[in-house]
C-alpha cells in the first residue's frame, strides 16, 4: 500500500505542467472562492457517498444484515482510494472482497457481491459516457467524441457481457494459462489452478441462481438508479468550480463534459487518469483536440479545471485514505452471515 502514497505526488505533475503551459497562477485558482470550492468538494462526496450505499445495499440484501449499513458503507468510500491511485480506476472491488472475507463471507458471494456492485456502477458511467461520445461527434469534436465511445463502449460491453454470461456458463482459468501454471509452479501451480477454477465455478453458480430472480432484478435496478445518481454529483460538482470563476455552464453539459472526461481518464496510461481528465473536459467543453496543446492555449477555463479537479480528486484521495485504513484495512471479529 505504501507505494500508492509515492505514487500520489506523480499526479500532480499534469497539474504542475498545465499551469506553467498556460500560465495559470495560484490567485487564479484562490478566485474560485471557498464556498464554491467547499460545494464541489460535498457534491463529490455525495457521489462517494451514494456509491456507499449502494454497495452497503447490496450486501445486505444478499447477505442480511450481518454488519453496520453505514460501516458498510464508509468501507466501500475507502475502496475509492484504491480506484484514485491505479491507472483505469481498478481495484477498490479487491478491497471490498477482502473486508467481506474478513468478516466471514465465503468468497464467491463477497465476488458475486463485489461484481453487481461494480457492473451497475460501470453501466451507468458507461451509458452517461457513450451520450458525451455521441454529443461530442454531433458538435465536431471528432477526436473526443471517438476516445469517449471507444473506451466507453469497450469498457461497458466487457463487463456486462462477462456479468450475464456468467449466468449461462461457467467461466474457467483458459487452458493455456493453466498450463503454463501448473509446469512452472508444480504443485502450487496446480492448487492456485484447482482453487481459482472452483472460486469461479461459485460464482458463476450464483450469478445463475440469483440473477434471473425478481429480487436479484430489484436489486439491479435500484442499484443502477443510485449510480445514476452519484455520477450526476460528480457531474453537478464541474458546474458549481465554474459558477465560482464566472465560467457557464449549464447542469447538462457539465455532467456530459466530466462523463467525457471520465471516460478519457479511463485510458491506462496516467495514474488515477491524472492529465487525460484534465485536458478531456477542456476539449470536450471547446470541441477541440485534447491532444494539440496548441488550440489549448489561453483558454480561460483552465484554472476552473484546475480547481475542479482539487476539490473531486485530490481532496477526495485524503477523505478515503483514512476510511480504507480506519474500517477497510482494521482489524475486527468474523460475523457469521445469514
């Protein structure tokens, strides 16, 4: 976990370099203002918060209730931690698998748990995202719009295809891989490929039985509106830096602008899409090239950005880091589940 902290200064160098490119000092910055500053930074933590809930929601509804809702709910606002310091936001559902373990729960339902938490959080952003992808390329934002639905479609499609053909067939380690386990590791190999195969089996048997319920459909739905919801946040806090600087910016377009730029984040090329976020919403917003630095220059909306990306990253990466040690990563007694 250590080299997540060495790795969070590396972040801010896109910050450092785009405020020497454009020559953006710190006044401008400060001239947001504190209260909208302070609103941004509660609206991101509204969207962390509903991601919370939903997967405290979640667990309860299909483990009963065998913990605290809100402890549930501060673990996976935690997990972000692991999301900001990763390249393409991966990672906080090992988090949560791990806490649910700890607590008892075998691993194919703390998986299959982790999996619907993540799957209806990913289809909303998705389905947000491809919208900003289509509107980029209807205003001639070509090269944006291109980046949003390649990665967004991508991303989207991967994960809801493995979620409900888990349900029709059960997925195995490929034999390939297996294979070359089970030579260079021996015996161990051997058990990592026996286990993991029969952790998959677990789950895939419970994506089967659960996921054609009614109750398991419930569950979906009302899983996805509160990621709806939370991705709405993330989008509303753009619009509330861009009030403080003068800049406008209807409630529309700023959640079309931060799902565009989500989306370019996602890349895996910057730890936590540190540089990609910034340079997409700027080119989303002016239908530009993210790329050509060049048309960039002197657009006044940088230190909005800037600022923007404080109050929803930065600031953010503190509140969760001492969730995730406090409650994900403490030590605590095994509960039996129901």
């Amino acid at each position: 976990m250590n080299w997540r902290i060495i790795v969070i200064p590396v972040t801010l160098i896109p910050i450092l370099y785009i405020a020497l490119q454009f020559d953006i000092k710190i006044e401008d910055v400060l001239a947001i203002g504190i209260f909208p500053f302070l609103m941004a930074v509660i609206a991101m933590m509204v969207k962390l918060g509903l991601q919370g809930i939903k997967f405290a929601y979640i667990a309860q509804k299909y483990l009963g209730k065998f913990d605290s809702f809100w402890k549930l709910s501060g673990v996976r606002v935690g997990s972000e931690f692991i999301k900001f310091t990763t390249p393409m936001f991966v990672g906080a559902e090992f988090i949560v698998i791990y806490y649910l373990h700890k607590k008892g729960v075998p691993p194919s339902k703390s998986t299959w748990i982790a999996i619907m938490d993540i799957v209806t959080e990913v289809f909303a952003g998705g389905l947000l995202s491809i919208m900003a992808g289509i509107l980029a390329i209807i205003n001639g934002a070509y090269i944006v719009g291109v980046i949003i639905l390649g990665t967004s479609i991508f991303v989207t499609t991967l994960w809801m295809v493995l979620f409900f053909l888990s349900s029709k067939r059960i997925f195995q380690i490929p034999n390939v891989i297996s294979t070359l386990a089970e030579k260079f590791g021996k015996e161990k190999g051997k058990r990592f490929v026996s286990k993991t195969n029969s952790w998959m089996e677990e789950v895939c048997v419970m994506s089967k039985n659960n996921l054609r319920t009614s109750e398991s459909k419930k569950v979906f739905a009302t899983s996805f509106s509160i990621s709806l919801a939370s991705w709405c946040f993330y989008g509303i806090s753009f619009m509330i830096i861009a009030f403080g600087t003068g800049y406008a910016v209807g409630i529309f377009d700023s959640i079309m602008a931060v799902m565009g730029a989500n989306a370019i984040g996602n890349l895996p090329i910057t730890v936590g899409g540190s540089g990609l976020a910034e340079f997409g919403i700027v080119a989303y917003l002016n239908n530009q090239n993210p790329f050509d630095l060049q048309i960039l220059e002197g657009n006044a909306i940088w230190n909005t950005v800037i600022g923007w990306r404080i109050a929803t990253y930065y600031i953010p990466i503190a509140i969760t880091w001492l969730l995730l040690v406090k409650l994900a990563l403490s030590r605590y007694n095994k509960a039996d589940p129901t």
